[in-house]
C-alpha cells in the first residue's frame, strides 16, 4: 500500500524561515547608504530629542589634531568612544557626543613652512596674520576631511557644531583661563633648562618628546683641585659626561655623601692622552677601577676622602685657559649615584633639570662664598654656541636637520690640548627626540614662562598636591594608570607654557623689566572681548598693545609674543565645552585616550582643572593601547605592515573593524593584520546567520505573549539565560570591558543559541500546529532573544543591528533610538540552569556516538537514530525525567535506562556513568518532517506522514 502513496510537497506547510536580511552583508556597499540615511533623517537630533530630561552622560572627546587622514589608531579611539555613547544612550542617559579637534600647533605650521620654502619664500617676511590664516584654512580642510572618515566608521556625534581649539570662542576662553592662573599668582617668568627643539625652534613639553636610541660621545674629563685639603691641591676630580658640548655651560661638580670616595695615584698608563703615572685622581670607591680601564691605566688607592673634605674643594674649569676662569665648586647631590661614570656629576645648571635643581638649591650660599649663582646661556635657538661659550665661536650642537654639529669634536680636542681629558669613548643610550620632527632635542636654559607646581595657593594646597588628591578621587580603566598619572605628577618640574611660535593661542599678558604681570581687569576683559570676536589674531594685529592697554600704555608694558604650549590649548577644551555647552555637563564622566596621554592630555586637562578650579574635569579615565602587526611589531611604512582602516572599510566594512576593536583587549597593546581580519570575518559570518534565522523564523511570529510559568523548561531555560547575559552587559558596559560581552554573546549564539537552541526547536518550530504551546513559546522566546541581542550589540555593530532592526521592524526609525529591553528578574532560575546542565552533559555523550556513526556511514542524520542511552548516576537519570531526550538530541527516539551500560557502549571520559548504544530508528520516515517513526500512516487522511504531522495538517487546513 505504500509503494502507492502519491508523493505531495509539503514545504509550503512548513513554518520555514523567510527573510529578506540577506545572507551576504555587503559591508561596504550598504553602509555609506546607511550613513547617508542617518544623516538625512537627522538620526543625531532624534537622539538627542528622545533623550531629553534624561541625566547625562558625558564623554569628553579628546581632540585628534588636525592635519591628515585618519589612521588605525583614531579608528579604534573613536569606535571605543562610540560605542561608549551609545551604550549609556541606549541605557537611559542622555550621551551626547560631541567631537573635537586640536588645530594649533607646531605641525600645522611646519605643513605652511614647508609650502613657503618650495617657493622660496620666507615665513618672517609674510604678515603673522597672513600665516595664521593659512594655518587656519589647512586644519578647516583635513577636520572636514576626517569628519567624513569618522562617520564612515560609524560614529554618531554632533559633526554639525564640533569644536576646534582655534574657533574664536574657543581662543577667547583659553586665554581667559590663562588669565585666572596669572591673576592667582601661579605664572611666572623664569629662566631654566628646557627640552629645546633646534629643529623646530621652540620649546617642548614633556608630553612632545619620545625616546630613541642613539650612539652619543662619552668623556672622562678632570677638573683640578685648586682649594681645600693639602694633600688633595693639585690633584683632580674626574666626571663623566655623555654632552660634551656641555662643558662650557659646567659652574660644579655633584658628588654624593652616600657612599664612599678615595683618592688614587696613577701607577701605570698606555694611553695616547690623559694621566700619566704619578697623576692623583679622586673617585667613587666602587668606580675607580672601572674608569681606570677606560683610560688604559693601573690605579693605586691612597686614601679615603671624607664627604666634608669633599664639601670643602674648588676646582678650577678644565677650559680655564680659554676664559672660563672661574671657580668651580662641589655640591651635595641626592641625584648622584656610583653606579656609572666617576661618581661626581658634571653640573651644567643651564643644559638639565637635575643640575639647575642642585645649583639653585646652593645658590645663596655660593653667593656667600663670592662665587656668581648666574646660569650662562651658552647655546642659542639655533644651537650655535654664544658669547657664554668663549672659544668656540661658529660651533654647533646641532643643525638644523636634527645632525651633530661640530660643538662636541671642538670640546674635545679643546680638552686634549688643556691635559684635561681623562678618556673618551661611545656609548648607545635612549634620548629624548620631538615626536613631531623625530630628532633630537637639547636642554638648553630659556627664559619661559611656567606655572608652579610647588607654590602654596593660599588654601594650604599647591598645584600638585591639588592633582595627586584628584588623582586619588579618579577611576582608573585599566586601574594601573593611576600609578604612571601618579608617578608623572609627583616628579613632574613646573610647567613650561611657552612656546616660541607663531600659530597658537597667545600668552595674553603684559608684563614690565622685573618679568611682573600686569594684572588688570579692564584690561584683561579688553583681550577677552577682542578674542571673542575676532580670535586671538587680535593680538597679533597692528595697535594691539595700545588698544589692550588704553590709558596704561605709556607705563612701559611689554607684550607677550609667545604662544601657549598646545597642551595648555587641549587641556582648556573642558572649559569652553563641558562647562558652555548647556548640552553637556562639568565635569564629564569619562575621558578615553591611548595610554599615551597619561603624560598628554589626561596630564594638562588635570593640572589646568586643578590650577582654576580645583579638581580634575572627569571623574574617570579610561585607556587603550597601541595597533602592533601580527607579529607585534611597531607599525610603519617602511616596513609595510601598517592596516589602514579606509582600506578594511572598503573591503570588509565598519563593522568588522568595530568587532575587531570590540573582542581585543584595547586595554594592553592590540595586534591586527590580514588573519586577525579574516578571522573576525568568519565571527561575524556566523554572529549574522544567528541573527538571520532569528528573523527568518519570526516571520511567523503574531506578538503571542506565553506566561513564564506554561513555558516548557527550556524555553525558560532561554530566559534565564538572556537574564544572566543582562547582568554581563550592563555590567560590561559600566566597566568598559567591551570583549567580555561580545566573548559572552558570541559564545551564547554560537554554542548555546545555533548549536543547541535552535537546532533542538527547528523541528517543532517548523512542524509543529498552529496552537502547539511548545512553537507558539518558541516564537516568544525567539522574539525575546532578538530584541536583546540586537539591542545590545547595537552599540558595537551598529550598520549591522540597524538592518537587522529595520528588516524586522520597518515602520521602526532606528535601532539606536531604542533602550535596552527590560528582563525580568522573575527569568532568573538558577535551579533549572543547573538541571539543564546535567541534561545537555549527557546529551553531549549521545552527540559523540552518533558522530562517529555518521563518519562511518552508518547513518546520514542524527534522525535515522533511535540510541539507547545508560544512565548510571541518579542526579543525571532524574534530571531527564519528563524530558523528551529525543527531541533534545534531535534523534526521531531514543530511550533512556537507569544502568551502567555494556562494556563496548560509547563513553566519554568527561561524563561519569553515562554510555550510549546507537541503534538504527525503527518505521517510515515523514515525508514532511523527515522523523522515522511508526506511526508513519497511522492517519489515513495523511498516510506519508507522522500522527503530529497530520495533526498539524489538519489545523493549519482548517485555517485556511
């Protein structure tokens, strides 16, 4: 009778999924049309008008500068804010973003420099307004430029009224801030060694510097005796000194009364130059030997010579004959140390911090003693040596292309010719070189302006001890940068504000020939009003100086002409952003940046909040790592490896350039190449057929709500689950730890959602009649599953949950105008979680037995499979009471005995007590849901299908 069973195509009876969300994405096509969407329906002001009334939420952007195209590293700055933003918008908050841009500076200059000189023109010859202007334009263009690779990336902000450092409200307000720490006495003008750029012609900061290696000339030079004890006139101190352009500017010697020093005679010498036998030298103890072997000679101890004696000695200059006939005193010094060198440290109070800290702390007593505490300016801004530095006239430290001069091969042939060099020899040490130019710098003693870090402010507090305590008060994400911010303040000198450029904010102040400030209001609200309306080329204007000063201007005022550390510029932003936008708030809730700006912006936007207001302008700090290759390495171009984000766009698209960002660990150094590309490609391949099948199956969703309590167990298994991974987002989101909620919702998609989930409800799903309970609480749960993850991976792949969004929802505006759905905490039940793990462990033998049919070719499917499963722990047996296993292990039956199991059962070493016989399923096979079974034909209206099966027919004919 079977053999005559009219075959019938019962597809169209299936609940099948159906979707237009395609399976390919088409990245790179489909999401310019989304951002083009967005920006024509104005997604970024719904956003902001949906959260009106609500608290904000405020991330600070720390601006990019300026001046090219974007690179890997903005792209996974500006994905991380993003997803930020979102997030708490899509929380509750209010989280406006609003982006900004650094376009002052050295750079930009340099950029216009280098035009004027492919034409031969000259910058000074150009009027300084002219200049300005054309910086100006250049940083217009590239912050267009990067506005439109910013949003190609997906990032949602306010590119319609960002700021910039150079828009005139902006100048106004960085300059008034300036304004507030003179008036509160912490400027100053002072002269002291600082980082100077040859190159570049100005002062750096701290935060403008990298450092590099480079091979540096040593000296051992020896400085005579010409006061103190008997036995020790006419002997000579030595140092050592890896600057030996520096000798010019030395006025002491540092030694240390730590540890012990001696005083040595010279036994034997093959050298070509330097001590001979019978030559008496002074030494740390534990370095003596040492320096003997740079030398080429044997060393006999005398003596010890007592930290007293040592206080006791005059020197003269080993350069004396040249001019430098003065004396040349020994200082106590807690920076000495004997574990390099000679022990005494040559002192150039005007070339580094240490030696100007150890002169001026002596200062007055020297004075005292009738020895001048003046500091030399011995190099100028160009590093040529000046009047300060007689006999060498015409040397210079360094040229302009960032190349030794001749100033060092000057000093030491001068040293030779003296019988003043003890030895000299190489020495490959890390240097500080300008990040911009990538050359060395020197320390070279300028006047500059600087504000103390040190002096009290009236409220028993200093600049300093005001930012360790915002420190302490700061969230640290990861918490060790508050340890590097920490450490950076403690040590950090005063800061130095000037710079000797000329596009910048001014430093608007006018001061008299004692270096005062002139601290008048009216004056200052002259500067202000001025800058408000025309920017701070008002200072640079013709008549500037009469028209700020008005009736004072004949009092002999001079006006500044240095413009303000860029630093200072981005460390105001809080001021003229978090605190006149009333969109925003002060202080903002987080700053981001690369771990970098511990000594960059994080650094200045804490010291300028604490100088005018007290406290820091965030309450947390946030930090990631750079973009190594594959294999690590630092990325540049000359060795080929660098991942430029246009370029991942326009293959691959945004999104898998935000789920890479999203599953690293941004917090340590990151690495990204080809393979580390491809595989967030097959992730999000497989992240995309989830959330398809999803939209494929509610299709045939009507909105049914299903009470928890009539819900099968798995399904509220499914619930518990969403709830638990509730928690992991929220929480994630908090504490910006972005892979632990994409590793969590990755993993329950892939192993608990595709490879279990679903597979086990496709059958009743697609099968199963109209009213089953068991398919209409599926679609229930299904309906729940997607509102969730979509919802909260949104923030992360946005153009991705937004199509997914719109396919399932059209009439819907935007995913990202939604909120987190709320979960119930009636869903958590961690009592079925722990019954449902022992089900899915012995469910996990029953899979391996019958893989290993399947590649024997024993059978084709898990549904031609009836096993027998043993059960020979009670815990795992009562758990599978009421349970239908067959449909859990997707078999067409399978039965379930309370025993151990034969010898030659499968096992798996991992589940105790469980064994499995797979045995061939017994019937006919459905010709609609493909299950063998017996009562195959039992209904003779369908005689080719299950009893279910033509119960399931019947209803849906009944239906229609």
């Amino acid at each position: 009778m079977t053999d005559t069973v009219e075959k019938v195509d019962y597809s169209s009876t299936l609940y099948l999924p159906q979707t237009d969300f395609p399976m390919r994405a088409g990245l790179p096509q489909k999401e310019p049309e989304m951002v083009k969407r967005w920006q024509e329906m104005s997604l970024y002001k719904k956003l902001r008008a949906s959260a009106a009334g609500r608290e904000k939420f405020v991330l600070h952007d720390g601006p990019p500068y300026a001046n090219g195209n974007i690179h890997i590293g903005h792209a996974l700055n500006k994905i991380l804010k993003d997803v930020i933003t979102r997030s708490f918008q899509m929380r509750g908050f209010d989280a406006n973003y609003v982006p900004g841009w650094d376009c002052h500076g050295l750079p930009i200059e340099w950029k216009i420099e280098e035009k004027y000189r492919e034409k031969g023109k000259n910058k000074d010859e150009v009027p300084v307004n002219e200049f300005r202007q054309e910086c100006r334009d250049f940083a217009a263009n590239w912050i267009s430029i990067q506005s439109q690779e910013f949003k190609r990336l997906g990032i949602e902000g306010d590119f319609e009224n960002p700021y910039t450092t150079m828009n005139f409200h902006a100048e106004a307000r960085i300059a008034g801030e300036l304004l507030k720490i003179a008036k509160s006495g912490q400027l100053y003008r002072g002269s002291k060694p600082v980082m100077w750029s040859v190159v570049e012609r100005t002062a750096l900061a701290e935060a403008e510097v990298e450092y590099a290696d480079v091979e540096s000339d040593t000296i051992w030079v020896k400085f005579p005796v010409v006061e103190g004890a008997e036995d020790l006139k006419g002997n000579s101190v030595v140092i050592w000194t890896t600057t030996p352009w520096t000798i010019p500017g030395n006025r002491a010697i540092s030694f240390s009364s730590r540890f012990p020093y001696g005083l040595y005679e010279v036994e034997s010498a093959t050298n070509d130059f330097g001590p001979q036998p019978g030559e008496k030298l002074i030494f740390a103890t534990r370095l003596a030997d040492e320096a003997a072997a740079k030398a080429k000679l044997t060393l006999k101890f005398l003596r010890d010579v007592a930290p007293e004696e040592l206080a006791a000695i005059t020197a003269a200059h080993p350069l004396a004959d040249l001019g430098y006939d003065f004396p040349v005193p020994l200082l106590d010094g807690d920076h000495v140390t004997d574990d390099a060198g000679t022990g005494f440290v040559h002192t150039a109070p005007g070339h580094g911090r240490e030696d100007f800290d150890a002169w001026m702390a002596s200062a007055r007593e020297l004075e005292a003693r009738g020895i001048s505490s003046r500091i030399p300016f011995t190099v100028d801004d160009a590093g040529f040596y000046t009047a300060d530095a007689p006999g060498f006239d015409g040397a210079r430290v360094m040229d302009d292309n960032g190349k030794k001069g001749d100033a060092n091969d000057r000093v030491i042939k001068a040293l030779i010719a003296a019988d003043k060099l003890f030895a000299r020899g190489r020495l490959k040490h890390s240097y500080p070189h300008s990040w911009r130019s990538k050359k060395p710098v020197i320390f070279r003693n300028t006047p500059q302006w600087f504000v103390y870090m040190d002096k009290d402010l009236g409220d028993a507090t200093t600049l300093r001890t005001r930012a360790l305590a915002a420190i302490d008060d700061t969230r640290f994400v990861p918490a060790g940068g508050q340890n590097r911010l920490r450490a950076m303040i403690e040590t950090r000198p005063d800061w130095v504000l000037s710079r000797q450029r000329a596009w910048g904010v001014p430093i608007a102040v006018f001061v008299n020939e004692n270096g005062e400030v002139l601290l008048d209001d009216a004056v200052n609200a002259r500067i202000l009003e001025a800058f408000e309306a025309e920017g701070a080329d008002a200072w640079f204007a013709d008549g500037a100086r009469e028209r700020f000063l008005g009736a004072r201007a004949s009092e002999g005022w001079t006006q500044v002409r240095d413009i303000l550390d860029v630093w200072f510029d981005s460390g105001s932003t809080h001021s003229f952003v978090l605190e006149d936008r009333p969109d925003l708030k002060w202080p903002a809730d987080v700053y981001l940046e690369g771990s970098d700006q511990h000594r960059g912006w994080f650094h200045s936007s804490l010291l300028e909040s604490c100088a005018t207001r007290g406290r820091a302008p965030y309450n947390a700090v946030v930090t990631h790592g750079f973009t190594m290759d594959e294999q690590g390495r630092k990325m540049s171009k000359s060795l080929g490896n660098t991942v430029v984000p246009q370029d991942v766009m326009k293959e691959s698209g945004a999104d898998i350039l935000r789920l890479w960002v999203m599953t690293t660990d941004y917090w340590e150094d990151q690495r990204l190449g080809k393979t580390i590309i491809q595989t967030n490609i097959d992730a999000y391949r497989k992240l995309r057929n989830t959330v398809r099948w999803m939209l494929g199956t509610l299709a045939h969703d009507t909105g049914e709500e299903i009470a928890l309590a009539d819900m099968p167990e798995l399904e509220q298994l499914m619930l518990h689950r969403l709830a638990e991974l509730d928690k992991v987002v929220r929480e994630g989101y908090d504490g910006f730890d972005f892979k632990k909620i994409t590793r969590s919702l990755i993993d329950f998609s892939n192993v608990e959602l595709s490879a279990f989930y679903f597979d086990v409800r496709k059958d009743a799903l697609y099968c199963d009649a109209p009213s089953s309970l068991k398919r209409r609480s599926a679609l229930a749960v299904i309906r729940k599953l997607f509102d969730c993850l979509v919802t909260w991976l949104a923030p992360m792949l946005p153009f991705t949950m937004e199509e997914a969004w719109l396919s399932r929802n059209p009439s819907a505006v935007s995913v990202h105008l939604e909120q987190f759905p709320s979960v119930p905490a009636e869903w958590l039940n961690p009592a079925l979680d722990e019954k449902w793990e022992k089900i899915r462990k012995v469910r996990t033998v029953v899979t391996g037995a019958l893989e290993i049919e399947r590649r024997e070719k024993r059978i084709g499917s898990s549904l031609e499979a009836a096993p027998v499963v043993h059960v020979g722990d009670a815990e795992l047996f009562k758990a599978l009471e009421g349970q239908d296993f067959a449909e859990i292990c997707i078999t067409s039956a399978i039965s379930v005995v309370a025993d151990e199991g034969p010898v030659d059962a499968f096992r798996l070493a991992e589940v105790g007590k469980v064994s499995v016989e797979p045995r061939l399923a017994e019937g006919r096979k459905c010709a609609r849901s493909w299950k063998i079974t017996p009562d195959v034909g039992s209904d003779p209206e369908y005689p080719d299908v299950s009893a279910r099966d033509a119960a399931a027919l019947r209803e849906l004919a009944a239906r229609h």
